[in-house]
C-alpha cells in the first residue's frame, strides 16, 4: 500500500486548507477514493513529490443549462 496526500484548497485564496493523508494499492485507487471526498473546492493529489490529479472548484450556483 502506497501513502497518498490530498490537498483541499480555499477556493478564494488558493492556499491549502487542510489535507487528508491515506493510502491506496495504485494511483487509479487513490484517484477513485479523492473524488469521493470532494467538497466542490479545488483539490491535488500528490503521491510522494507527484502530483498525480488536480480538480478545479465546481460553481457555487449551479449554471443553467445550455441547448
């Protein structure tokens, strides 16, 4: 099992607001188990020095959709 970080960031400011430490059996796994903890905010993945995945902030208010 290999340790992985997941970073939550103020979507206002960019800086780091908190992190979850965890581990996972492969990347994919991590990834899989990052997307399950999303808040809406901006989140990386980093697994030792590598980021493997960032995900960007969703809307605050859902935007309507487009035909």
């Amino acid at each position: 099992m290999v340790g992985y970080r997941l970073y939550f960031m103020d979507r206002f400011s960019g800086h780091i607001d908190h992190r979850r430490e965890f581990g996972a059996d492969s990347d994919a796994a991590a990834i899989a188990i990052a997307e399950g903890w999303s808040e809406g905010n901006p989140m990386e993945l980093w697994q030792g020095d590598r980021k493997l995945k960032r995900w960007e902030e969703q809307p605050l208010i859902p935007l309507p959709a487009q035909e």
